[in-house]
C-alpha cells in the first residue's frame, strides 16, 4: 500500500501523518524543527517534518 500511495503522489512527513503532495505550500525549517504549510481549498494545514523525511522530502522534490 506505502508505495501504490507514493506513486499518486503521497508523501509521509512523519509517523503520523501522510500529506497528498498536491496540496502542499512551503515548508519552515527554524533549526531542526521543520513543518510543512499545506493549504486546500477551503483550509491550511501546519504539518510536522520527520528530520529523516525532510530528506526524503527534498530529494523527492529536488530541493537542496
């Protein structure tokens, strides 16, 4: 199931939490503490950031 929900564009940012990718804004690093603003239509979302996932986050989004 893990990577059927990757390939359509899920990510996990931490053991609790699976965002859709789609929905995602920007992500704010103070330190080690990172989190990631997701935003749909109709609300926003302050999610937490596993420092192993931001990462995985990065290389799945190119970002140095």
């Amino acid at each position: 199931m893990k990577n059927s929900l990757k390939s359509i564009g899920f990510f996990r940012t931490h053991k609790s939490y699976l965002i859709n990718l789609q929905y995602l804004s920007e992500m704010e690093c103070e330190g080690n503490k990172c989190q990631l603003i997701l935003k749909t239509p109709k609300k926003t979302f302050i999610i937490p950031l596993s420092r192993r996932n931001k990462t995985k986050l990065k290389g799945n989004l190119s970002i140095r």
